[in-house]
C-alpha cells in the first residue's frame, strides 16, 4: 500500500457511528474537517477513518502532523516533503504539489490544522483546483472556512457506553493486576461511570484518568475527582464546558504530580517533535532538577501518560500530545522560564548540527542524515527561537546546516532559513560568508544559476583559509561548468587544489568533483577517470556514501563515452545504491538516465527503455527538466534512439510507461537489481 500512515500505539475504542459517518463523507466530498475541541479524539478518528480508504486511494493515503510547525510559510514544503515530492527548482512547493498530485488519486490527511487555519485553507483551495482526483481530510479545532469544505463536529463518548469502555480498556493498560472482570462489582462499576461522567466522556481526560488507578482505587478516584470538579464547576451550571472539562482535568493530573515531574513537563514542552532521555538531560536540567534526577521524573510523567512513549532514533524516546504540551509551555511561561529554556533546547540543536557537520564526510553519514530528519521538526523550533533573539547564532545554525539542506533535497527551506537569517545580520563576517555560500550552493541545484554565480564570485573574493577557498572555487566552478563553460571550471578549481594543504574535506572533495566533470566533458577521459577512481576510494575508506555516488556517476559517464557499456551500468547502479540510502531523488533521477543510457547502449532496449520512464518519475519529484553533464543530453536522446531502433515506438512506448507506472521505490529496485523485464 502506498502512504505513510502512523501505526496506531493503543486500541480503538468506540467510534463505530462517527467511522461510518465519516466514511460517508470521504466518499462525497472532497474535503472533509473533522472539529472538536482538543482531546476528542480527531486524531485517532482521522487515523482509523484514513486507514479504512486505502483500498480506494490507488496513489496512496498521506498523513501530515502539522502539530509541530510553527511557520505557516513552511506547510506547502512540509505537505511536499511527507508526499516524497523533494520538488528542488526554483518554482513554489506549492506549484510542485500542485504538478505532481495533478493526475493522482490519494487522500491526504492534514492532522492538527487549528494554528495554520489560513495556510491550511490557501493550499487545499490550490490543490483541490489542480488535482482532481484529490481528496483532503483535516482535523482542527475549529472550520478552515473553505467554501468546499465539509465540517464534520466530533463529540464526545457517550459516558455510559464507549467511554467506560475506554476507560476500562486503559486502566488495564496501565496497572498489570487489573482485568476487565476487576470493574464488575457494582461499586466499583458506579465509580467508574461516574468517572467517565465527571469527565465529560473526553477520551484524553479519561485516559489520563486511567493512568491514576497504579496510585488509587477507582472508588477512590471517583471521589477526589468530584471533590476537585465541585470546587470549579459554574454555579449557574451542574457541568463544566467541555474544553474547561479537559483544561480541568490535565490541570488535576498536573496538581497530582511530583514538584519534579511538574517542572519536568513544563520544561519537556519546548521540544516540537519526539525526545530521548539524553536530550531531556540536555535540555530540562538545572536547578532543583539536577540531570539524574530527570530519568525518574521522566519515568513518573510517563506511568501518569502525560508522556507517551515511542521509538526515538531506535532507542526508548518520548513524545507529548499538543493538548498536555500546550498546558505545560503555559506553566513554564508562569515559571518565567521559557527563553531560558527555548535557549538550551537551541543550544542543543547547535551543538547537535556541528557535531554533524564534522562527521558528515565519515561512516556515520546516512545515520546523521537519518538523525537530523528525525528531529527536523525541533531544528525548526531552534532556527525561530533564533531568529527572534539571537539572528546571528540563527545565521550560524543555518549555514552550518549547509549540508542537510544542499545534499538531502531540502532546498526551499534551506534557502528561507538563510535568507531571513541573512537579512538579520547584515554586517560583515565569518557567520555571514558560509551562510552566503550555502545559498549559493542552494541556488545552484535549484537552477538559479544567477544567484549561484554572484555568491560563487563573492566568495572566492571573501575566502581567507584553505577550506573556504575550496569550497568558494567549488561554487564558483560548477556556476561556470552548468552552462557548459569546462575550460571555465578548470581554470576556478585547479588553482585552487593545487594550493590547498588540507587534508580530505568537504571543500577538497567538492572542488575535486567540478575538475572531475570538466575533465570528462572537455573528453580527457584518462585524468578524469583517474581523479574519480582517486575520490570514490577516498570516500570509500571513510564510508562516506554522497560524494562518491559522484564519483561513481562521472565513471560511469566516461565509461559509456569511452564504449563500456557494461561497466557503465555498473557504476550506474553504484551510485543509485548510495543516493538511496539517503533519499536523494536528484542524484536518483540523474543516476535512472544514466543507467538507461548504458543499457541502451549495450543492446538492451526494453531495459533502458523502463529505466528512463522510472526515471521520469524522480524527474517529476524533484521539479525539474532533466538535466546533468552537458554532453550527457545528447547521450540521452541517443539512448531513446536506439531503444526505438530496437523495440519499435510501440514496443518502447509500453516499456517506458511500465517503468512509470512501477512506482519510485518499486522500480528504483527493479533498477538497482536489473529485474525490470520480469517485475515490471
């Protein structure tokens, strides 16, 4: 099944009405808004009812928590990123959304819309008009006021039927010696219901409710829960509101911690997105709160569910709900604390980034990557802490993230995050000019070769030490080479190898890669080959796996130039093999024309002819005309030539539509295993 949708982590209770009813309107309308105010369960019934549709979604069912982004002007790339549209041209995310969902049947889900209601409604009213075999479904607090849109109001749990049920079903979660038989005496089964009474029937209430009966009895719970509810209940009303209900009942579940757990929670609430019990060190500790005293704390708000746990980087992690995170960014508000921690958890994110930094050309790249897309969301909260109180450590965070933005596809956020930052710190210096260089290096892979060519020349001209001179002439080089300008990148990026003194570094390398590829395309194919096998076995002894997919791409361009059809392939699927692992569709797509172009060439029409429509895929998610070393487009056209020559245009035309239809990562594999004819 395509998609991405989350596993659910408990069971679900009830609902069987609301499902079907929300069945129903996914069928008849295109968009759907499920309200609520929080802690009703919208998520959960968003997650079930999407489940429930993927049998009529052939493109899949998407799922986009928005709970932790800030900027409203990040959703259309966040939308995109979830969808696997790493969209890398110049053009909007939105208008990249727009293009790839226009002849696509899924459903996208949109959960927890409420602080983005504007963006929210911009997007889907663009994406409903292009798309037509789109279907959206959101929760929100409150209506996104699109004139198309379908609001669907969620209640709570009837308090004598689901809710007892629910509540039930989550004390016996909670505390291993009770069962379901434990709730039949009568007593205890008055306490319960009145419990789900008290609480409204909210499943988030009950639930935390739930969780108290490790320390109580129910009957004892039912009583200091009346006892609390009477001190606030309206007295011109025997019930309270419903969002005073929850607001109540989180505040009772506060007041019946730990004064650790308490401050704990409160400082917890700056992280957006998951966090381990090292990060929770990293951040919560200080003062009363020394740092062995968090992994008990942490464990007490866990066993009361104000916590939840969940994999974290592979190892035990955390996560709060918006709900009990928004009551604790209040407390520690109230504490007068929030600066003061919002700054560690950015200090954290800094430390995390450089350290990164240094390691990103070692063995440990693809687990870097894969760790810093797991706390994206948390590196976006640092870069707007930043930006609000501190524009230059904001510059910092963001130029040192040249990486992750530049090699993992994340261009359009990449190149906000420095622009803005850029714009806070108009003076000179060191902040300053490895900022300017990553936005040209952005602006290179998005085809602004303008912009690149004017930080490309800014730079060389700012550089002070070895490695930024590498880096500049990197930049400045490949400004020149795109346009098909070799001699150009060699007289930038010669000089500057043969000054440097530094050992293998991301300047070195990057620098040494624009001499590579020029060297192929002036058609010295010996030095060429020679400087690539050099780098791919450096990048090889270190386990570095971006920088030598390169190298096995130039190889390959010499190799199929050079007549070896074969062992081009060869280095062809090479390469694919490392832009995998790290996600990256540019350098995928660039590999898909290449490797079809070799199989082509070496007489296998239908094969290349697959590969090229695979390839037309990744083309599409990344935004862009195909493109790649200049002399490459002619060896592209030739390849469709000959796998026309071959098969004939029907033939080829079936082949190349088998390779479309076979989905990015199903004929990606098909690819890298050369099992396309049978699989296709």
């Amino acid at each position: 099944m395509l998609g991405n949708l989350p596993a659910e982590t408990t069971s679900f209770v009830g609902r069987s009405a609301e499902l079907a009813t929300l069945d129903g309107l996914l069928r008849d309308h295109r968009l759907v808004t499920v309200t609520g105010p929080g802690g009703v369960g919208k998520s959960r019934l968003a997650l079930r009812g999407a489940r429930g549709r993927r049998a009529f979604c052939p493109d899949g069912v998407w799922w986009v928590e928005l709970s932790p982004l800030c900027d409203p002007d990040l959703l259309d790339a966040t939308v995109a990123d979830h969808l696997g549209v790493t969209d890398q041209s110049a053009r909007s995310a939105a208008e990249a959304l727009c293009g790839r969902l226009a002849d696509q049947r899924l459903l996208l889900v949109l959960d927890t819309c409420e602080h983005l209601v504007s963006a929210c409604g911009h997007l889907i009213g663009e994406l409903l008009q292009t798309s037509p075999g789109l279907t959206v479904l959101a929760t929100s607090r409150q209506p996104l006021g699109r004139p198309e849109e379908h609001v669907f109001p969620l209640g709570p749990l009837p308090p004598g039927g689901a809710a007892l049920t629910l509540f039930k079903q989550r004390a016996v979660d909670a505390v291993p010696h009770l069962s379901l038989k434990s709730f039949e005496a009568p007593a205890r089964a008055e306490a319960a219901a009145a419990v789900c009474r008290r609480l409204d029937g909210i499943p988030l209430a009950i639930e935390l409710a739930g969780a108290r009966l490790r320390l109580w009895s129910v009957e004892q719970l039912a009583e200091r829960l009346d006892s609390r509810f009477e001190i606030l209940t309206d007295t011109r009303s025997d019930r309270l509101p419903r969002h005073q209900t929850m607001r109540t009942a989180i505040g009772w579940s506060h007041e019946l911690c730990a004064p650790l757990e308490r401050l704990l929670w409160a400082r917890l609430s700056v992280f957006a997105g998951g966090f381990d019990l090292a990060a929770a060190q990293d951040v919560a500790a200080g003062g009363p709160l020394a740092p062995e005293a968090v992994g008990p704390a942490l464990a007490g708000l866990a066993a009361k569910s104000v916590v939840r746990p969940g994999a974290h980087r592979g190892r035990t992690g955390y996560r709060m709900l918006d709900t009990i995170r928004e009551y604790g960014r209040q407390w520690l508000g109230e504490l007068g604390e929030e600066t003061a921690v919002a700054r560690r958890h950015a200090e954290r994110c800094r430390r995390l980034v450089r350290a990164a930094e240094t390691a990103w050309l070692g063995p440990e790249q693809v687990e870097w990557y894969e760790r810093l897309e797991g706390e994206r969301a948390d590196l976006r909260a640092a870069l707007e802490h930043l930006l609000a109180h501190d524009p230059g450590a904001a510059l910092d965070l963001a130029a040192s993230l040249w990486f992750f933005w530049f090699c993992c596809g994340h261009l359009h956020e990449g190149r906000g995050y420095l622009e803005r930052a850029l714009d806070l710190v108009p003076g000179p210096g060191h902040h300053r000019d490895r900022a300017e260089w990553a936005l040209g290096a952005i602006a290179l892979l998005q085809g602004d070769l303008e912009t690149a060519l004017r930080h490309g020349r800014r730079s060389v001209a700012r550089a002070t030490d070895p490695e930024s001179r590498l880096r500049a002439a990197y930049l400045l080089g490949v400004a020149v080479l795109m346009p098909g300008d070799a001699e150009g990148a060699l007289d930038v990026c010669t000089p500057a190898l043969d000054a440097a003194a530094v050992a293998f570094s991301p300047g070195l390398a990057l620098c040494a890669l624009v001499r590579v590829y020029a060297l192929a395309n002036l058609g010295r194919h010996e030095e060429a080959a020679a400087e690539a096998t050099w780098m791919r076995d450096e990048c090889a002894s270190r386990g570095e796996r971006w920088l030598r997919a390169y190298a096995d791409y130039t190889l390959a361009v010499i190799a199929l130039e050079l007549g070896r059809a074969t062992e081009a392939a060869e280095h062809a699927r090479a390469m694919l093999a490392g832009k995998r692992l790290l996600h990256d569709s540019f350098g995928i797509a660039l590999g898909l024309d290449l490797l079809a172009c070799a199989l082509a060439a070496r007489g296998d029409g239908e094969e290349g002819a697959l590969v090229l429509g695979i390839g037309q895929e990744y083309w599409r998610t990344v935004g862009k005309a195909q493109m790649g070393a200049p002399r490459l487009t002619a060896v592209r056209e030739e390849c469709e030539r000959r796998a026309r020559a071959a098969l004939g245009d029907q033939a080829y035309d079936s082949a190349f539509h088998r390779g479309v239809r076979a989905g990015l990562d199903q004929g990606l594999s098909h690819a890298l295993k050369g099992d396309f004819a049978q699989g296709g």
